[in-house]
C-alpha cells in the first residue's frame, strides 16, 4: 500500500514517540509528510491520539499547507467518548461496591491513567476481573439491566454484556491457552491481585477503582500481548500501554519478581525481542525497560516484530473481514492464515511458536467440545 512506503512509516513511528513522551523527534530534513497516510496507519493502529499529540512537536513547516484539522476533531471526540467511559465506570464501580461485589479493572481506562493525555488513548471494553463467587454476583447483578447479554463462555469463565454504549467483559479466569506453564503464574498473579494485595487504586470521581499493581500489570500486560500475537496478532496501541505502564512505575516495580515470573512463564525470549522493540523503535528509555538486552542478536528480532506489527494491524485485524464468504471458505482461510501466522512466527521463537500453535488447535478444540456439552 502507497502510505506504507518506507517514509511515511519512518515519519509515523517518529511522531509516535513524540505522542509517546511528549518530546520534540528530529525528522530528516528532507522529509515530507503525508497526513493522509499518517492517519491512515494510525487509525489501524489505535493510536490516533498518539499521533496528534505527537504532530504538536512537529516543526511547522512540515505541516504547511495541509489539512490536520480531522486529527482534531477525531481527539475532541475521543476526549468525549473517554470521558463518558469513565463516568460509566465510575457508577458502576459505586453501585457494584454498595450491592459488596469486588472486581478489578484490567488494561483500558487504568492503563490509559499512565499516558500523558489519558483521554486521548482510544478505549474498548470495560474488562473486569472477579473472583468465582464475585463472577456469579456479578452476572445476576449486572445482566438484568444489560441493553444485551452475550453467550457466556462457562469454561473460561467469561460473559461480555452491552450496557447501553459500553461493552463489559467479566473475566474469572485469564489464560491465553497456549502455554501452561505460563497459565500457572497468571493463576498466582491472579490469585495476589484479588486477595487484596496486589491491587492500586485509581481515583476516578468520586469512586476509588481497584487496578493490578504495578508487578502484577506488567504480567497481565504482557501476557495478553502474548495471547493475541501467536494465534493473531498485536498492535501497537497494547505495545504502548506496556511501554507507559513499565515507565510510570519504574522507580517501583519489583524487577526480580517480575524477571522470576517472565522467566517461569517462559517468556523471557519474547520479552527481550519486543523490549528491543519498545527502545528501538518506540523510543522506549532503555534504562527504564527491565530485561532489555542491547545485542544485535535481539534487534534483529525486533526488526521482525515491526513488520508483522504494520502487516496485521490492531490486533490482527488487517487480515480479518472473511465473514461474507460461505462457511467451507471461511474455513479454508482460516486455516491458511493460521498456517502463513505460524510461518512468520517460526524464524521469530521458533519453539514457541510450534507449542502455541499445536496446543492452540488442542485448546480450541478442547472449548468447543465443552460448549457442545453445555448445550
């Protein structure tokens, strides 16, 4: 594609960093930029508020003469949307806590607190994480007044519900299925974040809302990264929750711990490859970026991950939209996508990538058995 050439996707990624951490990024002097195409790889990227805040430290001249003034209105009408989403949770978080029902909140609007402009980092669902007995509260709780209830997933034990604009996803349990040594450790960080301990607290209104910590959120984060990357692919909004998240907490994270826990989930070469990747090429502070290893051995897998992340999109979704062809070639495509998916993963963690996609096809299989029981 035309706004995919090597300079528009080098003058993207500059300005990315500048949104990142808001500061000025030297741009070639012979630069020429293409808003169109800038927000062309944005939006497929979710990072449009990234983007705008970042050409606010762009040198005028390079804007002379073109119309920017979409990215304005597409921030003003995020800062709406987010604020919305964050008065939802609010209510939510005070009318939840009088009937005694405790969740968490994973990823979205927490991790949005840690960007500098939390109101322009495009938002999703509301994701709540519960223990068993909150699980089932919850359920009763919140479905009588849900706009839509969606079929519920009994053994991941997940139920999503439209309540009225806002999609909300109760999870109580948070493996990826893919690799289950891994799956053991998030039951431990599971387990420490709903007991009590391991939770901060964001203050949004007039409602305190529980988070993961700091050491139990740079799991969670990077796992779900994992998660979406074998079987389809990750984009660079979750790329930079991860990035702000880790900076945010730098002075206090425990690195040990989370070193032990990457190490024991078996993600150590995964982390390494994509820290290579937060510093490269999203401007990541090095010494900010635990585990982060400078040899050429780990760039060069970084390289890797940048094309597949311009390739796939939003989590993966540059190679979705197949649900208008009849259901054999919707299956055929599925299975030549999974196919191409674990030839560009195998040069990248070759063993990895075997275990996810064999174990990945065994827990599909595995789910889909059990929900035909079900029924």
């Amino acid at each position: 594609m035309a706004f995919k050439s090597a300079n528009n996707i080098e003058s993207f990624f500059s300005i990315v960093r500048s949104g990142l951490w808001e500061r000025s990024e030297s741009l070639p002097s012979d630069t020429q930029l293409d808003i169109n195409s800038l927000y062309e790889l944005a939006e497929e990227q979710s990072v449009i508020g990234l983007v705008a805040a970042g050409l606010q430290h762009v040198d005028k001249e390079l804007l002379a003469g073109q119309q920017t003034s979409f990215f304005l209105e597409k921030v003003m009408s995020l800062e709406h949307r987010n604020r919305l989403m964050n008065r939802f949770i609010e209510v939510t978080t005070q009318k939840m806590s009088e009937e005694g029902i405790r969740f968490v909140v994973l990823k979205g609007q927490g991790v949005a607190q840690c960007y500098e402009r939390p109101l322009w980092r495009e938002s999703g669902d509301v994701d709540m994480l519960l223990d068993a007995d909150n699980y089932e509260r919850a359920k009763s709780f919140l479905a009588p007044v849900a706009s839509a209830v969606k079929p519920e997933d009994k053994v991941e034990m997940h139920q999503g519900m439209v309540m009225g604009a806002w999609i909300v996803e109760l999870h109580g349990r948070l493996h990826n299925y893919l690799f289950k040594k891994s799956d053991l450790i998030i039951d431990q960080v599971q387990e420490d974040t709903l007991n009590g301990n391991g939770v901060r607290v964001w203050h949004n209104g007039d409602s305190e809302v529980l988070l993961p910590c700091a050491d139990n959120d740079a799991v969670f984060i990077f796992s779900h990264i994992i998660q979406h990357f074998f079987p389809g692919g990750i984009g660079l909004r979750q790329i930079c929750d991860w990035c702000r998240m880790l900076w945010t907490f730098r002075e206090t994270i425990d690195r040990p711990l989370l070193e032990s826990r990457i190490r024991r989930m078996g993600f150590m070469t995964e982390w390494k490859a994509f820290a290579a990747f937060a510093v490269n090429d999203l401007g990541m502070p090095a010494e900010s970026m635990p585990m982060y290893d400078p040899a050429s051995f780990w760039h060069r897998k970084a390289r890797r991950i940048k094309a597949l992340v311009l390739d796939e999109g939003n989590l993966g979704h540059n190679r979705a939209g197949f649900k208008r062809y009849p259901l054999l070639i919707r299956k055929t495509i599925a299975v030549e996508r999974r196919i191409s998916k674990f030839l560009h993963r195998f040069p990248l963690f070759p063993a990895d990538a075997l275990h996810a996609s064999v174990r990945g096809a065994w827990a599909r299989a595995k789910v889909l058995a059990a929900r035909r029981v079900e029924r």
